[in-house]
C-alpha cells in the first residue's frame, strides 16, 4: 500500500481532536505519517497532546484561529508523500478506511476521492455530492446535494464507486502536488470551500470519486458543552464572515450558493447549539448555567399542550404500535422478530 499523509485540521471543536487521533492511530496503518495543524489551541490542552501522542503524531500550533482552507494547505505543504488525506479534527474512522480510497484512486487516476461520511453511528451525513444549478434572469443559483443524507448505513450496502460533483471537507485523499498547484483550498472562504474546491477541481479536469468501501463518522455538535469548544465555534460558524464567503464564492464562480437564503435558517438553528451566556461570558461557569437553562427549556417543551396534543394525536393514528429503534429488527440480534406483538 501506497504511504500517505493524514492532516488533521480544526472544524469548529477543540476537545473531538483527542478522540479523533486516537482512532486513526488505532485503525491506520504504521507506514502513514499523521500531522495535526492545530489553530488556536489553549496552551494546556497542546500540553496534554504532545504527551499523549508524540512522537507518533506531528503537530503545528499557531497561537490564532484558521479557517479550514489555511489550516489544510499548511497540511500539505509540510507533506512529503505524493498522497495526503485531509481530515477534520471530528472525525472518527472505521477499521480498513484507508486502504479503499489508496484503491480508488490508483485505479481511476483521481485527484480527490472521498469516503461514506456517517453523522451519527448509523446515520449517512453524505455519499457522493451533486451540485445542481438553476437560472433566472441570466443568475445562476446553486444547490448542495448531500447525497443519501439521514438514510440508516449498518454493516454495509449496494453503493458503487462512482463520480462526484465535490467533496465533503470532512474526509479527502487528495494529490498533493495537483492540490498546491490549483490552489484548490481558498484561504479567503470560511464557509463552502467543499464546492470552491470542487468546481477548481472540474475547471482543470481533474476526476474526483466517491468510495463506498470507505467509511468514517464524523460528531455532530448538538450541543457545546465545552468550554474550550467556545472560540473555534463562535470562528468557524460566524454568519458574517459565512455572508462574505459567499458573497466571494458568487464573485468567483457567479454562482449564488446561498440557497435562496435558506441556508441562514440552519446558520442561526446550529448557532443556537452555544447559548448567548457562554458566547458573551466564554468560561465553564457560563457553560454550567447555559446548559441548566438549557435542560429547563427542553423539560417546559415536553410538557407543553403541543406536545400533549401530538401524544394523543399518536395513539389515535396507532402510531404507538410500530416498532421504535430499541425493538427494531434493525438493531437486535434476533431473527425470528415478527414485530410489537411477538408472540
């Protein structure tokens, strides 16, 4: 097998990055160099991973904040190998990750490959991307495509290898070399560099494959909880600068990728994970009283008359009977299940 560079880098978390090189060095194999490009890092927490994890793990701190883009093209200018994999710092992999995408692309000639990208244990995030576009008045509006989004993945399934449109920055095999050369990571993007890259890619002809037999899993941040965790988050999902990026990417392509606007529903939605207390008073005792609010808020909604009313709603329609995810043949070891009513 091909060696090759994995380059870690910060998504919008501190504290997944412990977890995350844990698992690569358990389910990589030894002939791969491993660099983490660690922006903005506290100082104890440097501390504590360089003793845990040299020298097997390279690491690059910088004492302020990266974008995702500066971050990766830091990675690959330090990589000696023809091949790196650029990583966020969130994700975890599964036994025999890699060797699949070193395939893929020795067999297609690829510039990029990317794997099956799960957000929870058994939920696909992504699986192969399409960018669809649509015009009006001679404006060109672009839409991602997260291909198989929220469907169950368990110990397998019928997906081939086949094109993609781009690549989720979760998890790349990318070419090196191709990679500088194109510039394919724009340092002035925060946000939707995965379509910038993948529409620089297209522009030079380059080829970019989704590989089935590959899988990670990255951790979606339903809630920060971490005080550490409050500065990358508050960088990373900024919805100012997200606004600049793609007033940038729009200039750059003439593409309005913004979603007819819906895109800043979710912005606001996944900045409600951090509550306004830590955002003004980023420390742990911040966090203590947002998260108890927070456990209040979820508690006065259980029991609101909307929540009652959808529990009888669900008896009448018999919505009680159909097997929920504890019982679902799905998930449990027995073959012989024949539904809520087993005999």
């Amino acid at each position: 097998m091909e060696p090759c560079t994995i380059v870690v880098a910060v998504r919008d978390r501190f504290s997944t990055t412990e977890k995350c090189l844990e698992t690569l060095l358990d389910r990589t194999p030894v002939s791969c160099d491993l660099l983490a490009v660690l922006g903005g890092m506290p100082e104890r927490m440097r501390r504590r991973l360089k003793a845990r994890f040299e020298p097997k793990v390279r690491f690059i701190f910088t004492d302020r904040l990266l974008n995702p883009a500066q971050s990766r093209n830091i990675g690959l200018r330090e990589t000696k190998t023809r091949l790196a994999v650029l990583m966020d710092n969130d994700v975890n992999v599964r036994p025999g990750w890699l060797e699949p995408l070193l395939k893929c692309q020795l067999e297609t000639g690829a510039a990029m490959v990317v794997p099956i990208v799960l957000e929870m244990p058994e939920r696909i995030h992504t699986a192969a991307n399409r960018l669809y576009v649509t015009t009006r008045n001679g404006r060109a509006f672009a839409n991602k495509e997260l291909c198989f989004a929220k469907h169950t993945y368990l110990d397998g399934c019928n997906l081939r290898r086949e094109l993609t449109d781009y690549g989720e920055l979760h998890c790349q095999l990318v070419v090196v070399e191709t990679a500088l050369k194109l510039g394919v990571y724009d340092e002035m993007l925060r946000e939707v560099g995965e379509c910038d890259a993948g529409l620089a890619w297209q522009k030079a002809g380059c080829s970019m494959w989704f590989e089935p037999a590959s899988v990670v899993h990255f951790a979606f941040s339903y809630r920060i909880t971490r005080a550490e965790d409050i500065r990358p988050f508050m960088f990373k999902w900024d919805m100012r600068e997200i606004l600049k990026s793609y007033h940038y990417f729009r200039r750059k392509w003439g593409l309005d990728i913004t979603g007819l606007g819906s895109f800043s529903k979710f912005l606001v939605e996944h900045n409600g994970t951090l509550g306004l207390l830590p955002r003004l008073f980023p420390s742990r005792a911040a966090m203590a009283v947002d998260y108890v609010l927070y456990r209040v808020r979820r508690a006065s909604r259980r029991v609101s008359p909307a929540r009652l009313w959808e529990w009888v709603d669900h008896r009448m329609l018999g919505y009680h009977k159909w097997p929920n995810r504890s019982d679902h043949p799905f998930f449990r070891d027995d073959t012989n299940w024949n539904g809520p009513n087993k005999p």
